[in-house]
C-alpha cells in the first residue's frame, strides 16, 4: 500500500516494501508514517519480485525501478485507488466497427500448432515469419484462446505510436478488450489502467516496454513483437533493462508463455532457440504466396565516376522511380538521417561549427535554418559564412530533408511526404502521413527507420535506400546484425497484391557479402556468418558483457577515475576488462564520457562478477579524487 512519510521538511508518498524497528546505522532516526493512503495492496507481490531481480540484475536500486514502474500519478497523495469515485479519467472508446479474425492459412495453421507443441517444453518460443508470413494473424488467434480461457495477454511492441495500424486492426477484432498503454496517453488514464490491472479481467494490453511493469492478477500469453528491436532495451535512465528478458521473467511469474516474434531474430534469440533454450517455429513463405521482393544492388563509385548521378539519385534508380510513377504506383525511399544535412563545414579552413554541450557537429535543419544537436537540442541560427575565417560553408552529406528537395527537383508533379522524427513531432501527424499514404494521396514517402516498422501498404512496388553504407560503418560489433535487419525490414514493404516488389539498393561496396544473403532473402546464411565471427572474437551470445560508464563535468577527472577503475578491475577480471574507451561521442550534454567494458564467459557466475564489480567501485567512488564522478552500469547493452 502507499504511505505518506516525512522525508526531510516534505512529505512524499511512499509504498510499504519492509518493517523495521531499529535503523540500519547509528544516527539514522526511524520516523512514523503519517498516513497510509490505500486501503487495499496497489502493488503486488509479484511485481515487488520482478522489481527486486531488475535492480539485481540490471544493477541499480530498487527506487529507480519503482520510479520507471508506476504511473506518475500514483505518486500523488490525493490519488485514490478505490472503485467508486466520481472523477475518474475515461478509457478511449472505439468505433463499433467490428472485424472478424481472419481464418489462419495453412502454413499459419502450422505455425499455430508448431507453437502449441514448442509450448509444451518451452516457456519461450521464437516465431521466425518473414515479412508479411501473417505472423499477427497468429497472434490473434493465440490471443482469442487467451481471453476465451479468462487470461490476459500482453502485447509488447517496440514503439506504439508507431503501430497505429495494428492497434486499429485489434481493436476491430477484439474491441473493447484492447488496452493501448503508452507514453502519449494522459497521466489519468495511465493510473486508471493500472488501477484496473489489479482486478482480474481478460484484457489484451498493448504496449512498448514500461506496458511490461503494470500490474497482472492471470497473465497468460506474453508476446514480444519484433524481438530483434533495439528498442525493447531503455538506455536512460536506470534501469536499463531490456523488455524482452523482463517480459520472460514476468511471465514465469505466472507460468504464462512467451512468444517472440521477428522476420530478422536477434543473433542472441537464434542462438537460444538453436540451443534448445527456446522452441523455434519458421514460416518461410509470405501470405498469399506473395514473392519476396526482388534486391537490385547499385554500386554508387561506378554511378560517380560516369558522372550519372542526379544529387543523390543514380540514372538507374531515377528511371525506375519515373516507371512506378507513370503505373501509378508508390514509392518509399529510404535515408536513416533526420535534417538536411549532418555537417555544415567552411570550404576554406575547414571549420565544422560544434554542439557547445556535446563532442558533434550540428545538424543542419534548412527548413527552420537553424544546425541543431541531435543528441541534447542545443540549436543556432545557421551560419551564412565561416564563424572562423569568414569562408563560405558547404554542406557534407545527406538526410531526409535534403532528400525532399531533389526528389521535388527530379519528379516535379510526384505528391511528397516525409516521414522522420521532426515531420511527426506533432500529435496527430504520423497518423496523417499514414493515412494519406494509404489512401494513395502521396505518391513518394521518404523516411527515417519510421518507414521500416511493420507498416502494410497495398500500391507500393518500389523501396529505394539511397546509401546503405551509411547503415553498417558503425563502430559497434553488432552494427551487421543491424544493417541487415533495417534493409530486411524495409524491403519488406515492397511488394503486395499479387506482384513482386523491388528494393533498390545504392552503395559504395556491392560486393558486401550481406548484400548476397540479402538478395536471397536468406536469414540463415546470415546467421551462420555472423555465429562464426561471434565464436571466434568471443562476443555475444559466447559471453556476456557489461558496460561501465563514467561521467563527469571536468575531463581530468573523469580520465583519472576511469583509469583507476579500469587498473583495479584489471586486476579481479585480467583480460575479461577492456582498456579504458573514449566513446565516439566524447561529450554529451556538458558531461566527459569513458566507458569500461567487461567480458564475462556465458557460463560464468554472472551474479557474482557483478558483485565483484560494484565493490570495485564502490571502492573508487569513496577516493576523494573520484568523488561525484557519475558511474553507470549498462547490463547487456545493445
Ligand atoms: P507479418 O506480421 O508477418 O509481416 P501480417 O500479419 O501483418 O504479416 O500480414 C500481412 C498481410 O496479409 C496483412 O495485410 C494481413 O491482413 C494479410 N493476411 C495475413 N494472413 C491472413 C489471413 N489468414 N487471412 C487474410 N489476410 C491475411
Ligand atoms: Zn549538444
């Protein structure tokens, strides 16, 4: 239950996790509640459970896993639990638009009973579909067993707002048993979901991440859409955890089953399934025996070097644009950059203006001229020649802005829409975009990985990604992985109604072998390689890594600390420890950044080693020098 408590000269609601009579310490005076606000539990037994092995597992206090965990509201002393009150926020209501479930094909069928059979000697099972196989045609019909039995389903996705087009299509089905819980409903409904949460009800709760921290009395079904989703993972703040390991977790809780489901499965989630940890079910072929699309590959040093580019467009990519368009088709074309451009430089002394918070060059944003940070907001007026030396300042690379303006300048009467981060920052704009696409009223979207995610359109025939180098010059091991699952998921949108799509593909390296295993589509091809490498440079899923990361305002001091830590762990872990890493980005946000990673083998006593850490740091944070310097853990990053 929640209490009241004094804490300092405030009073702050606080939820009962323990008794104690006598204080941990000397000097520590124990105080009296001032009043208990519930007169039921709000919080259950198995969610204090679930909070105490995240802050186990993900390394921080249990606080800050209460604080990622409950509404906002619910820290609110005037906020009532109780049934009967009067001002209570409304659910949203839907249209009585009912649908039925689709009948499952064969192949669905055999997924269907594939999963059933897995369920029996796994709790976790891995649904690998390619693109457009139905796999949420799947899901229903494991959804409607679910609510037809009295049990509640959890449906997690990567971002909801951008699943408006799943959403709807439950909702039409399921009606008014769909819960959608995200970060853009109002703290109100927030608190009213998890409110009646706490009674039993089969419910359908669709959500991102946090939807994994409500409350549940008779969970039956966890399912974790797009499982391979950077996402699922929170960076900031604590806990960093990832949904996908908190889902599993909190499904064992209630001995419910867990499917995840992907075109493109985490190398980590493969590699469970292969080992017999989770049961794994494929569907290979696309709904209504649709071909996969066909991967034409453009190789950008040739197009340069003859001279037949168009901006960023080759001769080649814009005839097949000019084709689609007299068909009346639509087109997608893809570029993983919000702005116009991600430099702005002086052509004389070379000058590229700098965040003043962070270690980047600014963005340049041309439709309010303004070059912006992309990683704390700090914006200036764009400069109209050198701060420096007064030179003129050429603009170095490309995003989706920039894009805009060719393909304006190339297809002169094509309808053009854009799809990123800042077309769709108001509320209603991502659902306009989306419609307007889908009633063919745009015959061009160009947009950032928003236009990769599971989005279905009839007349699209033709996805272009102008640079897809750009995707796979990371200095992150997993950075492959990535490339291959966005190119995947992207042209997955190709391609419906009865015809083959096409993805054109423009780079500066055609002979990359990812492209040759994407050209066929094969997954598996890509998985053996990416294993191989794996195993021989023991990463993951052959140990499992953990990233220490030090900030702190003064740089010396941030250095200082970073190398005493990094000589101490030295010691305990040997070459289980990296060297101290300067990251790319050196400075976010006013704050020096050195990072520490450790190795540890899969089947070590992870538990233990990250005890043997945190005494080590707990160490180095009681040295005068170090004193303040912010030290984080990332458990597993992605
Ligand atoms: P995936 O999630 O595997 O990419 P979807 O479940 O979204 O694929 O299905 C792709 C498309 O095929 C959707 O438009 C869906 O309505 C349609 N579809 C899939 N299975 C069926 C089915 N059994 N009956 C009718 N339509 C289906
Ligand atoms: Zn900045």
């Amino acid at each position: 239950m929640r209490v009241l408590v004094p804490w300092a000269k405030q009073e702050v609601v606080g939820i009962v996790y323990g008794e104690r009579q006598k204080p941990v310490e000397e000097g520590i005076t124990i105080r009296e509640v001032i009043a208990v606000l519930d007169t039921m539990p709000v919080v259950t037994k198995e969610q204090i459970a679930l909070w105490e092995w995240i802050a186990a597992y993900y390394m921080c206090p249990i606080g800050e896993v209460m604080t990622t965990a409950l509404p906002a509201r619910v820290n609110d002393k005037g906020y009532s639990f109780s049934p009967v009150i009067k001002r209570r926020a409304k659910l949203p209501e839907y249209s009585g638009e009912i649908e039925d479930i689709h009948a499952l094909d064969q192949q669905q069928q055999q997924a269907f009973n594939a999963i059933h059979a897995q369920w029996q000697s796994h709790e976790t099972v891995l649904l690998h579909g390619v693109t457009s196989s139905g796999k949420t045609e799947v899901y229903m019909h494991l959804i409607q067993e679910q609510l037809e039995a009295n049990k509640q389903v959890l449906y997690l996705v990567p971002e909801i707002a951008l699943t408006t087009q799943l959403t709807d299509r439950l909702q039409r089905v399921f009606g008014d048993k769909v819960i959608v819980y995200h970060s853009r409903i109002s703290d109100g409904v927030r608190a009213e979901i998890y409110r009646q949460q706490l009674y039993p009800n089969a419910k359908l709760l669709v959500g991102a991440r946090s939807a994994a921290f409500l409350p549940f009395v008779n969970l039956g079904l966890v399912i974790v859409d797009e499982e391979h989703e950077p996402s699922y993972k929170q960076q900031e703040p604590a806990p960093r955890y990832h949904a996908r390991s908190v889902a599993i977790m909190l499904a064992q809780q209630y001995k419910a089953k867990v499917l995840l489901g992907t075109a493109t499965p985490s190398v980590e989630s493969y590699y469970n399934a292969e080992t017999g940890k989770y049961g794994l079910v494929t569907m290979s072929e696309r709904f209504a025996s649709l071909q996969l699309p066909k991967i034409t590959l453009i190789d950008l040093q040739r197009q340069y070097h003859r001279k037949e580019m168009y901006g960023h467009f080759s001769d080649p990519l814009v005839t097949r644009i000019r084709e689609e368009l007299a068909q009346e088709k639509q087109v997608i074309l893809f570029q993983n950059r919000r702005g116009y451009a991600p430099m702005m430089a002086c052509s004389d002394c070379g000058t590229a203006p700098k965040c003043i918070n962070c270690d980047v060059p600014m963005t340049l944003h041309l439709r309010d001229h303004r070059l912006t940070c992309h990683y704390c907001g700090y914006s200036i007026p764009m400069p109209l020649q050198c701060p420096n030396c007064g030179g003129t300042m050429k603009v170095h690379g490309f995003g989706t802005e920039r894009l805009e303006d060719e393909v304006q300048q190339l297809f002169p009467t094509a309808r053009v829409m854009r799809m990123d981060l800042d077309s769709t920052a108001k509320k209603s704009a991502y659902q306009d975009i989306i419609n307007a696409f889908g009633r063919h009223e745009v015959d061009i979207l160009i947009g950032t990985q928003m236009v990769t995610k599971g989005l279905h359109f009839d007349d699209v025939s033709l996805v272009a990604v102008l640079n897809a180098d750009q995707l796979f010059n990371q200095p992150d091991f997993r950075c492959y992985e990535r490339a291959f699952q966005m190119l995947e998921q992207v042209s997955g949108r190709a391609g419906r109604k009865g015809q083959q799509g096409e993805v054109i593909i423009q780079t500066f390296d055609p002979s990359n072998p990812l492209f040759a295993d994407l050209s066929e589509h094969d997954y598996s091809l890509f998985y053996r390689q990416q294993i191989a490498e794996r195993k021989a440079f023991n990463y993951i899923p052959f140990c499992r890594m953990i990233t220490v990361i030090l900030r702190h305002r003064n740089e010396e001091r941030v250095k200082l600390a970073s190398s005493n830590l990094q000589a101490r762990l030295q010691q305990v872990f040997g070459k289980r420890c990296s060297v101290v890493i300067e990251p790319f980005v050196a400075r976010i946000q006013n704050l020096y950044i050195r990072t520490i990673q450790l190795r540890i083998e899969a089947k070590a006593n992870y538990a233990r080693a990250k005890q043997m850490l945190q005494e080590q740091v707990d160490y180095i944070l009681s040295l005068p020098d170090c004193k303040n310097v912010l030290v984080l853990m990332d458990v597993d990053p992605q």
